[in-house]
C-alpha cells in the first residue's frame, strides 16, 4: 500500500488502494453546486487515471475555482501540481488556501494546511511567507501591546447627593413642588426632572436664597438652610408615589459646577394636611 500523501490527495490508486476521495464540506459549498464540484473531481480522477495529467490540471484549475475553499479540490490541484514537478506550483497552492481561511476567521485550518503542506512539501519559501502570515493573524487575536497602549483609567468616584426641602402646591389641573436646598458646598444652578426612560421632562434655573433669608418651605429640625430654590411641575402620580411614601416614577437632580447629581428630597409635609417627613432618593 503506498504511503504517498500526494497520491492520496488526488485518488490515485497505490498498490492495492481504492480511489479516496476528500469531500467538501457542506457549509462551504455556499451557491456551489456540489454535484458539478464533484462532476470535476471525478472527471480529473479519470484522466489522471488515463494518463493525460494536463487536461486533468485544467479541470482541478476549473474547480478551483468555482470553489476556492473546498479542501478536496485544493489538495487534489496541489498534489497533482507536485507529481507533474511543480514544486513551487503546489506550495503556492497551499499559500492560496491558507490565505483563503485567514480572512474568514478559520485560523486553525489555515494553521492544520500549513502543517500538511509542509510534511508533503518540506521546506519551501512560500510556505515561510504563510507561517508568518498565520502568526500576524494569531497576534491579532490578541495584541500584545494593548495592555501598554491603553490609557491609564482614572479610578471611580462617588458624587454626592445635593439635599433639598420641598413641599407641594395644588394649582387646580396641576401641582407644583418647591425645591430648597443645596449646600454651601454644593451650589445648584439648574434641576431637572427626568422620567423612567431618563427623558428631560422639564428643566428649570434655580434662584439663590441670600445668607439667612428663609425660604418658602418648612426647615426641618438638623437641616441646615438652603441656598437656592426652584418650583417645578409634577404630575399626579409623583404626588400620589410621595403620599404614599413610594418611590417617585421620576428623577431629580440638579446641576452643580458642570455636572448633574443626584438629589436626597426631603417631605417637609407643606401642602394640604401635615404629614410626618419622608426622605426620598432620586
């Protein structure tokens, strides 16, 4: 039984061996018909068989063609472009299908064809530009350089909270809440209000509070003064969540420097009726 790979690439019969063939794979036929790929391999079998081995490297060329990812086909070109003398022809068969797999992302058949062209081959300069090739595409995988080339990312930090007071005003058709607050250390300029899919519903400037001038809305006991105020509209379902002591369906913050915070609102329980305070976060 003979041990030539190259005669079994291409069905050639050793001392006792039946015709083996390399069937493609199905995934890599795509709008290829299979039966005129193998209609081309079989016609090349055939000739190859009866000795006329040019007419069969032009059927090979032709499936090749229609079918440049097919395993079967490239190996049979291959081999016979090795048993005709052409050294150099069969390795830059094999440089072509690996180039193939590199691009679609089959590094490791690209890296399995290297191996056996070069056990059928030995060493060939085209399969050294491959090599490298498979190497430049397995640093891509992951670089080594990344680590080094990405910036330095500076740690986290937590902002804080601007408290606020606030009480609620019925106008009839629509509500009202007055915000005071805000620190010495953190100045508000602006709020807004945001809704369960963070959409601005309404956004409004704050007005300073003078050193010791008493806001609108009840301090509550341990509450240092605030130094800004705003009245912003609401919803009948912001109010009902507060009644209720619910968390609010929308969020407040306020704009301190350049940045939008959070808020701590605090229920002074200024509307109709007095109600124990509440703390809410938003």
């Amino acid at each position: 039984m003979s041990d030539d790979l190259r005669l079994r690439a291409i069905g050639a019969p050793g001392d006792s061996d039946p015709v083996v063939s390399i069937e493609p794979a199905e995934a890599e036929m795509h709008d290829v018909h299979r039966s005129d790929l193998d209609a081309l391999k079989d016609g090349a079998t055939m000739l190859t068989q009866a000795g006329n081995r040019v007419a069969a490297l032009a059927v090979m060329w032709s499936a090749v063609a229609i079918a440049p990812t097919d395993l079967g086909a490239h190996r049979r070109l291959a081999a016979m472009l090795a048993n005709a003398g052409d050294i150099d022809g069969a390795a830059n068969e094999y440089a072509r299908y690996i180039e193939f797999m590199i691009p679609i992302g089959d590094v490791g058949r690209a890296t399995m064809e290297l191996a056996y062209g070069a056990k059928v081959l030995g060493d060939h300069p085209a399969m050294h530009e491959a090599a490298e090739k498979i190497v430049t595409a397995v640093r891509a995988l992951a670089p080594g350089d990344l680590a080094a080339a990405a910036p330095t990312l500076p740690m986290p930090r937590l902002l804080p909270k601007a408290p606020f007071r606030f009480c609620i005003h019925d106008d009839g058709d629509r509500h009202w809440m007055q915000l005071e607050g805000g620190t010495a250390d953190l100045v508000p300029t602006a709020v807004r209000l945001l809704d369960r899919n963070d959409e601005v519903v309404e956004m409004r400037k704050f007005i300073p509070l003078a050193a010791g001038q008493k806001g609108h809305a009840k301090i509550v006991e341990g509450e240092p003064n605030g130094v800004a105020w705003v009245v912003l509209g609401v919803s009948d379902e912001v109010v009902a969540a507060l009644d209720g002591g619910k968390p609010s369906p929308y969020r407040v913050e306020a704009k301190v420097g350049e940045e939008w915070i959070s808020t701590v609102l605090v229920d002074t329980g200024c509307r109709i009726g007095r109600r124990p305070s509440r703390v809410a976060v938003s």
